[in-house]
C-alpha cells in the first residue's frame, strides 16, 4: 500500500483516528505541538526499538511512526497508554494505524523525516530488545571537553525534559566532572541515554557521555551543589562547599577571556528542536550540539542556570470547574502552596506560587500531564517571580487567593514525615485522622457521594485511623482527594487524603 508523504493529502488518514487498535507496526501520533520537529517524534519510539518510517502531517498536528515490527509497537502502546508521552510540555496521543506500513516518497516534506532517520540510525543507537528486562534507571554521565563549568541544576534542567529526575549525585574522578543520575524507570532513562550521549552543552564544548550504572539506586544523604534528592526536600544541606572543580574552571580564565561571541552566536545557527526556555537550552533538529546562549559576560553562572523560580504556570484547565481551592488542595499534595491566581481573561489558565524552587519543581513532575477534571493538564515555570495580590478595592471575582498563613500546609514543620510520603497520583489514596466512630461503610458512602466508584478499601491493621480506599480511575482518586482532604469528620477530626503506592 502507498502512503502519500504529501501533507495535503492527510485526508486520507481520517479513518485512523476512529481505529481502536488491530495491532500494526505503524503508529498514528495525535494532538502534537505545531512547532514539533521530526526527531522530536521519533524520540517516541525509540526506547522500544528501532524506529523504520516516519511521516509528518505538520499541517493537522499529526505523525505516523512504523516501528521494526507489531511487538515493538505494541510495547509503545501498552506503556503510552497509561501515561500519555509529553512533547515541548503538551501531551499527545499513540494509538494503531490502519495502516501495516508506511511507503513514502521523496517529495520536498519527506526530506526532512528521512535526514532526521538517518541521523538517528547512524548515531550508533543500540535498540531495546522487547524480550529482555528494562534498563536500569541510574544513568552514569561525564562531561568531557569542559571548557565551561556544568551544575548539577544544569543536569537537572536538560535531563527533566525526558521525565522525573529523581536523584543526581556529582563528583569529579580522573579530573573529569561526572555525575550519577536516577530516573523513575528504565525506559526514561533509555530514553535520555539514546537522545543526548555525544551530544554538547555548550558549541564545541562540554560533551556528554552517557551509559548505565550498574547501581539501580541512589543514596543520597545532602541536599546541596553537589547531590540532590528531589523526592526529600527535608534532607540537611550538610557541610557543602562550592564544587572545587567549579572554582577551579572559574579562576583559570581571567573576565573577559573568554568571548561569548563564537559560542553564542553559533547557537542561532541550529533549529532548535525542543527549547528549555528557563534554560536557554536548545537540541537542535539533527544530533550535535546542545546549544546553551552563554550570558554576556561570557561565563554561565556555577549557581545554577536560571533565577530559581517557585510560580508555576498552569493552562489547559477547565475553566467550567475549576477554583483556586481546588488547585491549592492538589498542588499543596507537593509543597506549600502560598498563592494561587486564575487569569481574569483566560480562566483555563492560572498561576501557583509553591514556597520554595524545589517544591514547585516536584509538583511540576509528579502534576503535568494528569487529569484534572477531565483535561490533561500542562504545567510549566512561570517567567513571574510571584503572584500579585489585587491591589485594594479591585475585585478580581475571588480569582486571586493568598494562602501563605493556611493552616493546610503539609510541609511547614521541618522534618515532617509528610516529605517521606510524596507519591505520583494514583487510584489508590491514602486516609488519616479518622476518628474511631467512623467505619468502612461510612468512608465508602463518604467516597462514593460525589459519584465517584470505590473498588477496594482497607483499614490498617494497627492503626484504625489510617485506611487505605481504591478508586476507580486515577482521575476519580484526583478528584475525591480535591473534594474530601480536611472533610469534617466529627469529634473535631478533619480527614487527611494523599496519593499511596500501595495497592489493596
């Protein structure tokens, strides 16, 4: 069967967006950001195998990706399925094409796919065999070649753009900057590995060499310039001291030595397929060079890339339902949450001020892309600094709310054993301060009335004030945790919801 590349003909590809799924090694890609580039797209495939054709529909934001065969493609689906991929911070959407193959021809549009597969094929990417477990989750990177110093906020911003960092360690060994790093899983970490190993922070510069660690955790006792653990805010600073190898890199160019000029103006040469846009970082569309715009002065700060920032911006909410309540309950699952503002004019977007850069980082990873009242959301840095209050005597309709003295606020004592209890949501929800009045049949009843279905519930067999309840449905555990966290339970006893890894 011939597949026009022409994207003029994409009318014929509407019968696939009904299809429901006979198995096929080509995928029909949905719903993808209007500035997506080609590699970009087949990054989706490629830590499930190798990726054989491609074809681009720019002009109705939609692909067609032809995996090496019907298992690789089923693995894809069957992973995307649960969780949809992000691409530049949107979620799109993988389901079967009618189609069992892709023939494309050499017309001007498809020129363009087959460099960008090209590129990939002769980048030495070593696929995944679909029979054998997944890889590790622990990357082991060093920088060769680092003309410019490499923070570990620095990792941290290039590599969150392939999914939730979970833990970096940095050192240097054999006079080289390295640094171990930990996914959530295999497949991010393979996904991570394929797309930047040998690729250039800087032009020229500060090459990345990528390959798995034989550890499959992370230990990680400081939170500081040195090692992170994204998922303990709570942990001590320690006795940290700025990275010697920083300073060191620091003092060996004199100000001004170094021009930014054959860097950063070499880093417009490229187009940029996916931009960091609080880091300046730019992939170009073909392997090479992560290009980094390097401040005037010529030198990157070593304190990190960009201001931190504890505003999030949130778009794609459901303007219908959605309340400043409702989001403070939800993001307050991850931090602190101190001000929450819905745009007067685009009420489908808002901002949410977290109490400190990391917070606002863990709720973006563990929040952006779920469900909230039926729409994925899309959450992002804001470029504000904070949210402003009406000024007084303006009336914003309650848009604006100050949270900064709620009594609600989960992480407010140090040490809290509420930072050991961070989880991503899930249908499984987790239940305390239940006076011993109330029983099972009370919470389920209690559960059910806003329409959501319990599937499963449990006490804890020591304590009776803690249970754990199974929804439905992830967005249904979303959407009762937002609806019954603080209920008023009787006998001056308010009803604790968190997300649970645990499953009943």
């Amino acid at each position: 069967m011939s597949t026009p590349a022409n994207g003029n003909d994409s009318k014929k590809f509407k019968g696939d967006l009904r299809c429901t799924g006979t198995p096929s090694r080509v995928l029909h890609v949905r719903k993808l950001p209007s500035d997506v580039t080609e590699t970009e797209v087949i990054s989706l495939g490629l830590p499930f195998g190798t990726v054989t054709n491609l074809l681009m529909l720019k002009a109705k934001n939609q692909a067609f990706i032809e995996m090496h065969s019907e298992e690789a493609a089923q693995t894809l689906l069957n992973c995307y399925s649960t969780v949809p991929p992000m691409l530049r911070n949107q979620p799109v959407y993988v389901q079967f094409s009618t189609h069992k193959e892709l023939k494309t021809d050499n017309c001007p549009n498809q020129l363009r796919a087959q460099a960008a597969l090209q590129a990939v094929s002769s980048s030495q990417v070593v696929t995944l065999p679909m029979a054998v477990e997944a890889p590790n989750a622990v990357l082991r990177v060093v920088v060769e070649n680092a003309f410019y110093p490499v923070t570990l906020d620095a990792l941290h911003q290039i590599f969150s753009r392939f999914g939730t960092v979970l833990r970096i360690i940095t050192f240097t060994k054999n006079n080289q900057f390295q640094a171990l790093l930990q996914y959530t899983d295999g497949l991010t970490a393979q996904h991570a590995k394929l797309s930047l190993d040998g690729q250039n922070i800087y032009n020229a510069c500060c090459t990345l060499r990528i390959s798995f660690s034989k550890l499959t955790s992370l230990n990680v006792k400081y939170n500081n310039d040195k090692s992170r653990d994204y998922t303990r805010p709570d942990l001590p600073t320690g006795d940290s001291q700025p990275g010697l190898e920083h300073a060191a890199m620091a003092t060996a160019f004199p100000p001004g030595l170094i021009s930014a000029t054959p860097y950063g103006a070499a880093a417009h040469t490229f187009s940029p397929a996916f931009t960091i846009q609080q880091a300046g970082l730019t992939v170009p569309a073909l392997p090479g060079t992560l290009s980094l715009t390097l401040p005037a002065a010529g030198r990157l700060p070593f304190s990190t890339l960009t201001p931190a920032n504890s505003v999030l911006l949130v778009s794609n909410l459901n303007p219908e339902r959605v309340t400043p309540q409702c989001l403070f309950i939800l993001f307050g699952v991850y931090g602190d949450v101190m001000r929450v503002k819905i745009l007067f004019n685009k009420k489908e977007n808002a901002l949410v001020q977290m109490a400190d850069s990391t917070q606002a980082q863990l709720a973006m990873s563990h929040l952006n892309g779920q469900r909230l009242h039926g729409k994925p959301l899309r959450i992002s840095m804001s470029k504000h600094c904070s949210v402003q209050l009406p000024r007084e005597g303006h009336e914003d309709q309650g848009l604006t709310r100050d949270y900064s003295s709620s009594p609600l606020h989960r992480f407010k004592k140090p040490g809290s054993k509420n930072y050991s209890n961070i989880f991503p949501p899930s249908a499984t929800l987790h239940l305390s301060n239940i006076p011993p009045s109330v029983v099972e049949e009370d919470l389920k009843m209690l559960f059910s009335s806003s329409g959501a279905t319990v599937k499963a519930f449990k006490f804890f067999q020591k304590d009776h004030k803690m249970a754990l309840i199974q929804m439905d449905s992830v967005d249904e555990a979303i959407d009762s945790l937002i609806e019954f966290h603080n209920h008023d339970l009787g006998e001056n006893h308010h009803l604790r919801v968190s997300f649970s890894k645990s499953n009943i």
